[in-house]
C-alpha cells in the first residue's frame, strides 16, 4: 500500500506542474541548429530555422490523408481513450528488457502532446507526463478535432510543420489536392524527416515505406485492391529541393545523419546546436566548380556522368572538402530510372556511400607490405606473360592464350598489352605495370595486403578469404573518403590521423558537446612509407604511363605523389594523390557501373579533374618536400637490382622463399605452387631475347 500511495503522490505531483492542454500557442520556442565551416563565419546550413506551417480546416484535408496517418501512426484512434495499453504494456516490456527507451507505443494523441508541450528526451518521467497529458486532451477534444491539430502540427521536414506545408513542400501542392500515393508518402515521412527525405539517399526507403502504409491502408478496408495497386505503380513527382540556402550539400547531410545519430532528430531541429565543420570554404569551392566542369567534359567525350572529389589535411584528419557528386539537386535521367539505376543521381554521396572498386589505386598497399617485408625497391619482377594457379595447381604455360578464361588460373594483362621483361618494383609501381604488382601480392600475401590497407583506414576490406590475386589490380570494393583517408598515412610517413569532420559542437547555452581530438597512430614504419613516397612522388618514373598528360601530375617546385586506377570496361576512374600537406581523391564515372568509353582511363577523366583541383588549392599552402629514404643494399639476386646470377636467370622464387625474402636461397624453389608458371616464361624470354654471355651481372 505504502508503495501505491507513494506513485499516486509522485503521478499528483506530475500532473500539478504539466502545461494547460488548451493552450497549443503556449509552448517553447524551437532553435534551430546551425551548421558552419572552419571558420565559423560561413553558414553552410540551417535545420528548422523556421517552421513553415499554414493550419487548413478539418474539411480540407483529404480522407486518403487522415487514414494514411492513422494506419501508420495509430491504427485504433478511434478506438481508444488516449491510450492503447496493448501497445503501451508491450514497448514496457521491451523498454525494461533493453533497460532504457527504445520503444514508444505512442498513440496520436500522446504524439500531439509531445510535440506540442514536451522535450524530445526519452525518459520514463516524460512518457508518464505524456499519457496525463494525452488522457486530459481525449476528454476536451474529439477524435476529429485532435487528428486536426496533429495533422496540422507535426513536423515533415524541410522545415514542413502540418500537412499544407507538407504538401506545398514535397508536391508543389495544396493539400487538398494530394493523390492517395502522395498522401501515403507524406504519412511516411514524420518518423524520421530527415532519413525518410526524398531529397537524400534513401529515397527507396521511402519508397518502401510508402507501400507498407497503402497495405496497411487495404488491410484495414481504408482503400480497395485497384487503389492500393495503382498507388504503388503511379510514379511520385517531388517538387525541387526546398533546402533553403544551403553550401556544400553532400557534406552538410553526413554531418547531419552524423547529429542525428548522436543526438536525436528531434534535439537536432529543435535545440539550437551551434555546428563548426571542419570543412574549408575556399577549397570546398574550388572542388564544386572543378567536379562540375570535369564531368561535363567527361560526359561530352567518355560517357562518364558523374565525378567526386574529397580533400583531407594529412596532418590532422580533417576533411576540407568534399562533393560527392557533380550537382545535388539531379539532373535529367532516361524515363524509367529508379534509384541506384541511374548513371547520375545528385543525391548519392559517392564518396561516403559509393562501393566502387579502386582498380590500381589499391596497388601501394601492397608495395607498402612487400618494403615492410625487406624486399627493397631494387628488387627486379619479369614482366612475361605469365598464368597464377589460383588452387595450387600449374597453369598451361605454353601456349597461354590470354582470351580463353581458365577458372583454376589467371592471367592479367597489363593496361597497353605490353610486356617489357625484367623490371624494378619502383618501375613497376611507378608504370603500374600489372603482372608485376600481381607478383608483388603473392610475395606478401592476401592478408598481409589487406591488414596494411586496414591499418591505413580502408574499412570494406574485411574478410581476406573473399579476395583473389586480383585485389592487387582493384578487385575489392572501397570507398573515396576512405581511400584519401589511407593515402594521407603515405603523406605523413606512417602516422594515422583519425578522420573528422566535426571542430566543435556547442548547445543553446555556449556548453561545448564535443570538441575535436587529434586522434594519432603510427600504424607504419616511415622508412618504407618514404619509399612510396618516393616513387609515387618520381615523375620520371611514371613519365613512360603518362606520356603527354605528365604535365598534369606535377607542379613547379612541388613534391607531389600520385597514384592511379582504372577498372575493368573503364568503369572506375581513380586519381590519388598527395603532398605533405594535402591529399587528395577523384573518382570519375557513372552511378549505374555503366562502363565509360574506352579511351576513358583514370588518366584522362580522373586526373584533369585531380590537377585542377590542386593547381588552385596548393597556394594556400607552402612548399614542402618529401623526406627521401634511405638507400637499401641487400646482396641477394633479384633484390640487388640484377635479374641473373652466375651465367644464369630464373624467377625470384628461384632465389627468394616468400616466408622470407631475406634467408636463404631455397632448396626446393619449385615446391612453391606458382615456381613453375613463373619460371618457365622466364626460361622462354632468355632463349628468345638473350644469348647466355648476355646474363653476365645482367641489371637494371
């Protein structure tokens, strides 16, 4: 009894100190949340800065509306007192379960009075006040007059407060005039407006969301079989993008699914955060304009529609800019295309969301592991044709023929099906010289390739049984914001800064949420990060692949590496580079994976794009140079820079044990599963290259 007295007097006390329900005008004033650039001068975007609200009678808003709310939201408001207890024992039971609230049970009416009169917190005190409040507004109200006010005071985003607004917004139209399918998807959208958006990545979901409510609506004898199909198959015209005045569009939204995730939509539209992003006006400006006009160029010539750029300071981790595609607000698309179909959808954040593979661009990760494992960029490769047993088998090395596919063996070529017989791993790498690279792979292993991509802050790469030697060429998925953030460890000698995009988050009252950490891990030995480093950097090296777009990865009295990759059918197109200063990331190609036209490598879609970009932005920055490494002497063949010894000249798993490049010469090379499938085109090249006086201290 003393414990039924005790809840009475603390439910009384609630109860006491609860607002009046019959003044909807009197409740506090939302703040909206305000996102900045570094400098905390520029506004790049304003969530809830107002509401947009025009309240519309009962009789204006159309019963495909009401019951669209109502088979979503409350499927028994007309049912209940206030309450449905069924729902309300049940997210109890969950809530004590989970041990905090993770699940309403609302009704309509308690969602009216928590919007109207109560903070967003999730709590057990305000879920009590709630159900008080919502018993009292069912006794001064009628179920028509509360479904009203909620339709007339619920938020659908874009600064969308009731359905007029709503509707205005999404639709370009009255709320009376809404079609039954349109009127299902605003019913969809107050969960969560910003998730739910037409204008963000998850349209689809939207989409799915808006079906399950018209099957809801079938079920409970809201609508017939024909409405409910042709709903679903009518095709939704949203009006454009009503964002306001809004700068740098894809990388204000993943800051804003950051909030939302970490503080709640509702505390995000209504408290007021003062935001300061990392971001970089200036250069954020500079990318735009250079996306823009590259993937108009780039569509012109290759039929690549669409491009992404991300900047990173190396030595902090900050991001400085960022587009994820040439132009949010879409552009024209063939009638028929859905999400994820298309070859550019503006919305899409390529480099946050994209899986693209990274063709060549992967390769310095697996040049980093080879260094790390001793063998020095001396260490000579025989670029032959040459077939890897891919289960241990020997491959048909005579008369390999390069168009027939062979499932247990694979042959790569190389980008201009050339091949130039012995070479070094810094030509290699510099050339991007494939059966090299695969070889390089094999020497350090799947996942010792995959742990220093890892390592380096690329996050797709998890599982190292999924892949093949192919991963060398680009054979996995990642994604740009994640390739920049590994390539800056390259910048910074091994040194890991973790990637940010947030300096500083304040509430309503100047109190600092969160403040920027530098996050540092040295996660490599800098000595043979210098190497990559080096060569990358060498444009002498790499002047052989360029040719006479050379001009286009250098800058006066600047060190500047860079890396390249183009996948299969010209899909992806890859730039990466970096200074000591900055590192930079081009993608160029289509949504849809639809190949761009052959001529369309990374040298002529992605690079134009990634020099453009940096012959503006690097005079905000001084000159720096790379540290040079140190010179590396080992005495064994092949990794002393000659690919013969004594008269003779095999592969370097003649001489080379792969468990440990630096012991002792094997004494059994061919037990190796591959020994075979490269050495027998080494024995084919010397016979019809060379004569044997020829191999005499052969180098380099």
């Amino acid at each position: 009894m003393t414990l039924v007295f005790f809840a009475i007097a603390a439910i009384a006390k609630l109860a006491r100190d609860l607002p009046n329900p019959e003044q909807f005008e009197g409740r506090s004033v939302n703040q909206s949340t305000k996102i900045y650039d570094r400098t905390g001068a520029i506004l790049l975007y304003e969530i809830h800065g107002e509401e947009n609200r025009t309240v519309i009678p009962f009789e204006q808003i159309p019963d495909y509306a009401k019951r669209a709310a109502i088979a979503i939201e409350d499927q028994k408001f007309y049912e209940h007192e206030a309450l449905d207890w069924r729902a309300t024992i049940r997210a109890i039971i969950v809530n004590i379960w989970q041990g905090r609230i993770s699940q309403g049970g609302s009704t309509i009416t308690q969602q009216l009075v928590k919007n109207a009169f109560l903070t967003p917190e999730r709590t057990f005190t305000r879920k009590v006040k709630e159900m008080i409040l919502a018993r009292w507004i069912e006794q001064k109200y009628s179920k028509d007059e509360i479904l009203n006010l909620y339709l007339n005071q619920i938020s659908y985003g874009a600064n969308a407060y009731g359905l007029e607004a709503a509707s205005q917004t999404y639709f370009g139209k009255p709320a009376k005039d809404l079609k039954l399918e349109e009127a299902a998807t605003l019913a969809a959208l107050p969960k969560a407006p910003s998730y739910y958006s037409p204008w963000g990545p998850r349209a689809s979901e939207l989409e799915a969301r808006k079906n399950y409510i018209l099957e809801q609506m079938l079920k409970l004898g809201f609508i017939d079989e024909e409405e409910k199909s042709r709903a679903q198959g009518n095709k939704l015209k949203f009006a454009s993008p009503s964002l306001g005045s809004i700068k740098a569009p894809h990388f204000v939204m993943m800051v804003r699914d950051y909030l939302n995730n970490r503080y709640g939509e509702e505390a995000v539209e209504r408290e007021g955060l003062k935001v300061i992003t990392t971001l970089d006006y200036r250069l954020q400006e500079i990318a735009e304009r250079v996306v823009k006009s590259g993937a108009a160029r780039n569509s012109e010539l290759y039929n690549g529609r669409n491009a992404s750029l991300v900047a990173q300071d190396p030595k902090t981790g900050q991001l400085l800019a960022l587009v994820g595609s040439k132009y949010y607000f879409g552009d024209s698309e063939p009638e028929g295309c859905v999400p994820g179909a298309c070859q550019f959808e503006g919305n899409f954040n390529v480099a946050s969301q994209g899986l693209r593979q990274p063709g060549s661009s992967f390769k310095p990760f697996a040049y980093a592991a080879a260094f790390r494992l001793g063998y020095p960029a001396e260490t000579m490769l025989f670029d032959l044709p040459t077939e890897f047993s891919t289960y241990g088998n020997i491959c048909p090395l005579t008369n390999i023929n390069f168009e027939k596919d062979n499932d247990l063996c694979f042959h790569p070529e190389n980008f201009d099906h050339k091949f130039r017989g012995p070479v070094s791993l810094r030509g290699a790498l510099a050339q991007s010289i494939n059966v090299p690279s695969v070889k390089v792979l094999y020497l350090v292993g799947i996942p010792e390739a995959v742990k220093t991509a890892s390592a380096f802050g690329i996050t797709t790469l998890t599982d190292p049984s999924r892949y093949g030697l192919s991963l060398v060429l680009g054979g996995g998925e990642v994604k740009l914001i994640d390739m920049v953030s590994a390539y800056s460890v390259f910048s910074q000698e091994g040194v890991k800064h973790r990637q940010s995009f947030i300096l500083e988050i304040k509430d309503a009252n100047g109190n600092i949420l969160e403040k920027y950490l530098d996050n540092a891990e040295a996660v490599a030995d800098p000595e043979y990060i210098r190497l990559i480093n080096d060569i990358l950097s060498d444009s002498e090296a790499r002047s052989p692949l360029f040719q006479n777009s050379l001009n286009l990865t250098t800058f006066p009295d600047r060190d500047a590496a860079l890396k390249t990759g183009t996948t299969n059918d010209y899909r992806d197109a890859w730039a990466m580079g970096y200074t000591p200063s900055l590192t930079v990331g081009v993608w160029a190609g289509n949504n849809n994976n639809k190949p761009m036209q052959k001529q369309a490598g990374s040298i002529l879609a992605a690079v134009p794009i990634w020099h453009a970009f940096l012959e503006e932005a690097l005079s905000y920055y001084p000159q720096e140079t790379f540290t040079r490494p140190e010179p590396s002497i080992r005495e064994k063949p092949m990794l002393n820079g000659q690919y013969s010894a004594g008269n003779e000249a095999h592969t370097i798993l003649y001489y080379v044990n792969k468990n440990d490049p630096l012991g002792p010469i094997p004494q059994n090379p061919e037990s190796d599963s591959q020994f075979f499938n490269w050495e027998i085109p080494v024995r084919e090249w010397i016979k019809n290259n060379l004569r044997q006086a020829d191999l005499s201290g052969a180098k380099i």
